[in-house]
C-alpha cells in the first residue's frame, strides 16, 4: 500500500518550518512601558527592571549643588514641564549614575507612575527606543551610561549629536537623555589636535560640539577628605554602623583614592565586619 504523495510533502514541509522557527525564535513581546519603574534596553527589546535600586538623595553627599541641579530636572520632567538632557562629566567613582537613579527614585515617589528610567546603549537601536517611547502616556529618563566615543568614531558621535537636537529622529518631548562620562567632551582628544597648523580650534570646537547640545552639563571633581568622610558618615548613620576617621582614612590610602565609590567600599567592609548584609 503506497503512501500519499501529498501528506509526505507537507509533512517535509512542516519539518522545514519547524527548522526555521528554530534559527529564528520569534520576537520578544512589547515591553509595557507603563507597569514598571526601570527598564534595560537591549538591543529591539526592553527588560523591565523592579524595583529600581538607588540610594537615598539625602544620603548622597559631597555633590549638593550638582545633586539640587539634578533632582530638580528630573522632577520637571516627571511633571511634564520643560527640561534638560543632561550630561554628567568628571571623576569617576563620585556617584554621577547613583545621582541619576536616586533622582529618578526621588521623582517616582512624588509623582507615582509619571516618570521611568531607560538604560540603554547610544548605537543604532536608540532610534527604535525613541520610537517606542513616543506617545507612550509616561515621561522617561534614557541613562546612557560611563559614555566615551574614539577619536575615531565620528559616526555615533554624530547620531548622538542628532538624537538631542536638530535631526529628524531627535529624541520625542517625553524623553530626555542623562549621559555619564569621564570626559567633558565624551569624544576622546589628543594634544595633537593643539598643533592644527590651520586652525588650532576646529578639532576641539567639533569635539565639544556634542557637550554644548545638552542644556545641563554638570561637573563632578575629585573628592576632598571632608567630603569623603561625610559620605561614610551619612552611610553608616543611616546603616546603624560604628565607624572610625583614621581607619576610613587608611582605607582610602590603601586604594590611592577618595571617592564616593571608595567611601561606599568602606561602608560594605564595615557591614561585613558587623555581619550585616547591604
């Protein structure tokens, strides 16, 4: 008894399509850009993220003017008043990210449901998450964080440039953008660009070209030993921790600097002494 030609063809013909979706999964669902406080994007797809971590605004210390400017622009925006992509530029380790998250943390809690941070990377698929965020109901605060082009990477620098101002896929009126970086001019320099037998200025001037579209721009510097000190104290009074000036002070040393993210360090190492978990 011979088999029918018809069903052994859909049978290969099912076995192919089961191959296929196999190569290609289908796509992820849309995120839901309202049930959640953060989000990581990650390419065409989001990840919510809850709750979102950040440390307490008042326990963030040695940064109170950048911390007020900060605070307040996020909270123009959770409002839906005017505000300002920011770039937040300095010394690493001095609490630019933590300020951002605390702010927005801050923001929720005035203003439920109103605003939500976005983490992201600034390469092509920013567009598709400036498209997804629009006319979503919600205002949202896209972190793109540690930020630093090459000299050598025009491109991203551009699109960036593009994305806070002037282009045709700028970022939509609910979004603003929060930028971390070591440099002031994101893009790297060289002291060659000072020997520009032409125009010893145009390289630097296109460098900084990028830092001049954002509307707030805050500087973070090293960290002084009162300050370093009064980070540690706000910690370990909020944390219920012993603690002693020369031994955060030996602590510093040891690393060879002071710095929010060193005060912080401390702190942990003092909860392990005590048995306390963070």
């Amino acid at each position: 008894m011979s088999s029918d030609p018809a069903s052994g063809a859909e049978a290969v013909l099912a076995r192919i399509a089961e191959a296929l979706e196999r190569l290609a999964p289908p796509a992820p669902p849309a995120a839901d850009w309202l049930a959640h406080p953060a989000y990581v994007w990650i390419g065409l797809s989001a990840r919510p993220v809850d709750p979102l971590e950040a440390p307490p605004l008042p326990l963030i210390c040695g940064v109170d003017a950048q911390k007020a400017a900060v605070a307040e622009n996020v909270a123009r925006l959770a409002r839906g008043a005017a505000a300002h992509d920011m770039l937040l530029w300095g010394a690493r380790g001095m609490g630019k990210s933590a300020l951002v998250r605390a702010a927005v943390l801050a923001a929720q809690a005035k203003y439920p449901g109103r605003i939500a941070l976005v983490q992201a990377a600034p390469d092509e698929s920013l567009a598709t998450l400036l498209a997804a965020l629009r006319d979503t109901g919600r205002q949202f605060l896209i972190l793109l964080d540690d930020l630093g082009f090459d000299a050598d990477d025009a491109s991203s620098a551009r699109r960036l440039r593009s994305w806070l101002e002037g282009g045709v896929e700028a970022r939509p009126a609910n979004v603003r953008l929060a930028v971390t970086s070591n440099r002031r001019a994101i893009v790297e320099r060289h002291m060659s660009e000072q020997d520009d037998p032409i125009n010893p200025r145009d390289a630097v001037d296109d460098r900084l070209a990028l830092a001049d579209r954002f509307g707030l721009s805050l500087g973070f510097h090293a960290c002084s030993q009162d300050d370093y000190l009064a980070i540690i104290a706000g910690y370990a009074a909020h944390l219920g921790l012993d603690w002693q000036a020369e031994d955060a002070l030996a602590w510093s040393k040891q690393r060879g600097s002071r710095s929010g993210r060193v005060a912080w360090q401390f702190v942990n190492e003092l909860a392990g002494r005590a048995d306390r978990s963070l």
